[in-house]
C-alpha cells in the first residue's frame, strides 16, 4: 500500500476531518493505489477517491464502467473495497442524458459488446456474469459515483478535505446539503512527506535509474556536441530502466554566447529529474570537457565537503534552515567562501512533496521544514557566477530513525571527460 494510513489518520484528527476526497490523479493513486488510463491522460474529475477517518466505512474509488474488466481480471488493482463506476450513456438516436426519466445514480449498463455464445471458455462465462452483477448499479459520471460513495460511507454531513474543493458545492448542488469540503492540497502533501515500505521500494528504484542514466549521458559528454542531445540520451536511458524522463537541465558558462553546445575546459552541471510508478528521482552532477582551472577543482572539493556535511547532521527532528545553515558554512570554510545557497526539499509524487505555499499562504507560512524518518529528499547545491561558470550537486536521499540513508552514491566529484 502507497498510503500512509497512520499518518492520514493523525493528520486528519490534527484539522478535525472526517475524510479526504482525492480528485488530483497522483493523490488517487496515493489513496488507492490504482493508475487508471485516464488518470495517465492527466485528466482531473473522472477519477475520485474517498477516504473515511474511520476504517469502519468503506473507502471508495470512482472509476469509468470501462475499468470494469481491469478489476475482473486483476481484482489487486485496488484495496479500496467500494468500486464505483459510471458510464457516459450513448444512443443510437441521441447523446444527452434526461434526467426528468433516467435515474442518474442508476444507469442501464451491461454488455455492450457481441458475444459469440457457442465459442465461451468459462472464464469468459465468469466475466458475462460479473458484468451482469453491474447492470443498473452505475452512475451517470464521476460525481454521481461520488456521491454515492459519500452516503456509502455515511459521510452526507461530514467535514472532508480535498485537493480541489469545487467538488464540494458540485456535491452538494446534486444532493448533498449539509457536506462540507474545504481545501486539502496542504492536507495531501503533509501526509505524502513520509513514506510507506512500499513507497520507498520504488525510490530506491528510481533513485537507481536516475543515477545510472546520467552517468551514461556524462559517458557521452563530448566538446561541441547539442545540449539538447544530452537530454536525448537521458530520456533514453531512463525509457530503458522502465521509466520516464521529465528533464535533464544543464546549464555552462557562456550564456550570452552559447547556449546550444558543449564548450571545453568550461564546467557543465546537470539536473536530471525522472519518474518511476509516478515517484520522482531528482539527481545533480557536475562534469568538464578537458583540462579544469584550479578554481574550478577547489570549488567542487568544497561542493564535496557540503554534501558529506549533509549525511552527517541530518536526523528527525533537525530543520531545513539547520542543515542549510551548517552546509554553506563548511563549504565555505572547505575553501569556497562565496557559496551561498543549500536548500532541502521532500521528494515523492511531486518534486517537491512537502507542504509548500499556495494561494494566500505567504512564504513561511507552513512552518519550518523538518526532517522526519521516512522521508525522503534532496539537497539542491546550486551555483552560477556570470562570466565564472556553473555548479549543482544533488542526491536522493532517505532519513531513517538515526540518521540518513543515501539512495544515490553521493558522488559530487568533478567527471572529467576528454577535451576537443
């Protein structure tokens, strides 16, 4: 299970909820584990979630009737036992739906399809009579099916959150009066910062495939040759290990003169960030064409000393302006005192999975950023000096109960690669 159950249960008790709705694709996922071909489509309000404070009523995934043979054959998908479809009716002689004769919680759906009834395998015979178990019980769309949902889980007048709090006024303009939806994004992120087992298995693999594809891409690295090449090679490398490339930034002195090649003897940084299952790795390396200027070897050995500095103070309960604090002040007495930005973030579905600004919230209004067990992040170490050059170093990384523990190699060392 994705879902950090105890967490969301004291994090609910915490804002007085009595649920969550999920509408944003990744917090479906979250909740129910389940990634639905449209959820791939990005599309928002055709898949929703709904998760009870009290695991005594039933959590609910929304679905499209189309999902139906998904969950026949692999009943897995999800752990959320209240399945609920809806179907778009379609009419040979019309498309709209009336609502003065047809029950929108209760659309005809059955088998659509052609049967060749002498040719069934009984398997084929399970799946014609799991289909008829559905006829008339689903919902004219995603909304209807979440309103059902809600009075499932006996939730009519409850005080539930979600990351897109329209759905509340939506909920109760077909029926639901008394429901109170109020704005969860905040909500989501704050429960997502500290990850599951499961969670973490798929970091450390994302984490591994990240690092593995921008060595390849610095194995490639040659003087002259496109930076959008670069990127190229990473999205393949990534597309090999099974997952998607995001971007791959790079960035190189010479910006008023050359933004499309690579320059020698000129540092290049990379920051690659990918996905795996939907879980991001987000890694950053610096690399040289050539021969490196003495300045140039002293600051990365700096750079190296912060990031050692990292794994050595991070711990639950340390803050973000802590760590920060203590990196730049060793880097800068390793022998690079004009270094002046370190920044951690949480890493998960998002990029940045942690409780960030939004809307009114000013910056700082959520709060210092602190360390927990179980979550994972980076330390972004970036650094640009117009007319100087380029740096960045970045690993992934997870807090345990006492520490740290790398899921990258943490290897920040200047990759010196063959001149022009």
């Amino acid at each position: 299970m994705l879902l950090n159950r105890a967490r969301a249960d004291a994090i609910m008790d915490r804002e007085g909820l009595d649920g969550l709705i999920a509408v944003a694709p990744i917090n479906v996922y979250y909740l129910s584990d389940y990634w639905g071909a449209l959820m791939r489509m990005r599309r928002s309000f055709y898949n929703y979630a709904l998760l009870p404070r009290d695991h005594d009523k039933p959590a609910a995934l929304i679905v499209t009737g189309v999902e139906h043979l998904r969950f026949f054959h692999r009943p897995e998908s999800t752990w959320m036992p209240n399945i609920q479809s809806y179907v778009h009716p379609v009419y040979c002689d019309r498309r709209d739906f009336d609502p003065d004769v047809e029950d929108p919680e209760h659309v005809e759906y059955g088998m659509k399809w052609p049967i060749k009834h002498d040719q069934l395998s009984p398997r084929d015979e399970e799946y014609l009579q799991f289909m008829e178990g559905n006829r008339g019980n689903a919902s004219v769309n995603a909304l209807y099916a979440l309103k059902k949902a809600v009075q499932d889980a006996g939730l009519t007048d409850a005080r539930l959150a979600s990351d897109d709090p329209r759905v509340g006024p939506w909920l109760q303009e077909i029926g639901l009066p008394d429901i109170k939806v109020v704005e969860g994004t905040t909500t989501f992120r704050d429960i997502r910062m500290v990850k599951t087992p499961d969670e973490i298995a798929i970091m450390r693999k994302v984490a591994k495939m990240n690092e593995e594809a921008l060595e390849a891409v610095i194995d490639n690295l040659q003087v002259g040759m496109p930076r959008d090449d670069l990127e190229i090679i990473y999205n393949t490398e990534i597309a090999k290990r099974g997952g998607r490339g995001l971007y791959l930034a790079t960035g190189q002195n010479g910006t008023n003169n050359n933004m499309g090649r690579v320059l020698a003897d000129e540092t290049i940084t990379f920051d690659g960030l990918c996905e795996y299952r939907n879980y991001h790795g987000d890694l950053g390396r610096i690399a040289l064409c050539g021969t490196p200027r003495p300045d140039i070897v002293e600051r990365v050995k700096a750079l190296e000393v912060g990031c050692e500095t990292v794994l050595r103070v991070v711990k639950p309960g340390v803050t973000g302006r802590e760590v920060s604090d203590a990196v730049i002040e060793a880097v800068r007495k390793a022998g690079f005192p004009g270094f002046f930005f370190a920044t951690p973030h949480s890493i998960g579905l998002e990029h940045s999975d942690h409780k960030i600004p939004i809307g009114p919230t000013l910056p700082g209004g959520n709060g210092e950023f602190v360390f927990e067990e179980n979550m994972i992040f980076s330390l972004d170490m970036p650094y640009y000096e117009i007319g100087w050059g380029n740096l960045h170093t970045e690993d992934q990384i997870l807090v345990t109960a006492n520490g740290v523990e790398p899921l990258t190699n943490c290897d920040t060392s200047l990759r010196i690669r063959p001149g022009g």
